[in-house]
C-alpha cells in the first residue's frame, strides 16, 4: 500500500457517512471504529492494494473514484469494478480469508479510511446489525457482478459501449459542465468494457457523430440519454 499522507478525521465529519457500510451504527460503534481506522491521502494512479496481497484491513473510501483491475493471464487488464466515495473495499476477501482477486488503483486524489483486520472481524462479531450490511453489500456486489457478465456475453460491442456509459453516468453523475463526473482514459473505458482501445475510440466517435455524446478530452457529455438506452438494449 501507498501511503502518501496520514492524516487525522473523525467518522462523525466525513461528508460519505451516510453512504458507508457503518451508517446506521450506534454511536458507541462508530467511536470504536473511529477509534481503529487510519486515514490515508492517495494520489491519482496510486495503488490502494493490490491483487493478490493478504487483506491487512478494510477500506472505507472518503472521497475519490477507485477502480479494482484483474490482469488476465497475456496481462491486459480488466476492470472488474468501478467504486466512489461511501463504498467499502477489501471486505470479501478479508471475511474470506482470501489474498485479493484484484488491484484498487486511485482514478484521482483520495481520502481512505483503513480499519484494521482484527478491529472490524471483532466488531463483526458482535454486532448482528453490521452483519446484516455486510450481507447485503454481498447480495448487491453478486448481482452487479452478474449483470455484468450477462451483459458482456449476450450484448453486441456497441451495446455494452452504450451501456458502459450509461453505467459511468448513474455511478458518478455529473460535473458543473454536464458532464459525466470522472475522468477515464479510453484505455479505461476499453478495459471496464472489455475490447480494445481502438474499438472503445471508434464506437466514441460513431456516437458522436451521431448526436448522442459530446467529447471533450477525456471528458464525456451524454447528450441523448433515450438513444444510448435503446442502443444499450436496457
């Protein structure tokens, strides 16, 4: 892990409280966690963790867009998840005893909270009411994952582009400038919609040609939200 700065927050004033695993905790439980957790600044194309390492603790993200990368046995990568300020990461493998199925990389600057190991397998032990959270985050990331993997195999390429930026706009929303609100390379874009580069850059183009985004560097503008739905086949 890249620890680029340390610094020192409370769970009651982080801005991504009521989005985070630990919402609907008592007080008592928040301050036990407070009390446990690091907080750690990362660095656009820093490596919160990465794939196959031994889960050391939880992490809580405050603010910032991480994605989780899987290389493939030729070593492209493939992101297999796209996260924002009030997800939770490292907890599947951490309760599975597992090394992790893949690296979290900082998309731009961050604000991590890491809980370590034993604190949050302690708290999750005595306290049905996290179990529950825990439970459904599960349900939830099983269902997105599958999803997914339908979506890939039964879709046509120009369908999952569609898709994949329809997905982009809904995670992330938009910036000041009605764009959607995070910045990917098209080699990202390629490996969140798995094809290549240049095939991520001609569909891009055929859209816009089309009317239905509007390309500002790396920045995307979906302009007709119907079209792309359609073209999605959602």
């Amino acid at each position: 892990m890249v620890n680029i700065e340390t610094i020192s927050t409370s769970c009651d004033n982080c801005s991504s409280k009521s989005k985070s695993l630990f919402c609907d905790m008592r007080q008592f439980t928040i301050e036990q966690i407070n009390n446990a957790k690091a907080h750690h600044q990362f660095k656009k194309g820093d490596y919160i963790f990465k794939e196959g390492e031994v889960p050391t603790g939880l992490y809580c993200i405050s603010s910032g867009k991480i994605k989780l990368v899987k290389k493939g046995s030729n070593g492209k990568e493939q992101i297999v998840r796209l996260s924002k300020s009030g997800d939770t990461l490292g907890y599947r493998s951490l309760i599975a005893q597992d090394t992790y199925a893949a690296s979290a990389i900082a998309l731009e600057p961050c604000d991590v909270c890491f809980v370590p190991k034993d604190d949050f397998l302690t708290l999750l032990c005595n306290n049905p009411q996290l179990n529950q959270q825990v439970l459904r985050l599960l349900t939830m990331d099983l269902g997105r994952a599958e999803r997914h993997l339908t979506h890939i195999a039964q879709h046509s390429l120009r369908e999952r582009v569609a898709d994949s930026l329809l997905m982009l706009h809904e995670l992330y929303g938009e910036d000041e400038n009605g764009c959607i609100s995070v910045s990917m390379s098209r080699e990202d874009l390629a490996n969140f919609v798995g094809t290549a580069t240049e095939s991520v850059i001609r569909l891009l183009s055929e859209f816009k040609q089309e009317g239905n985004i509007e390309l500002n560097g790396k920045k995307i503008k979906l302009l007709n939200l119907e079209k792309l739905t359609q073209v999605a086949s959602r």
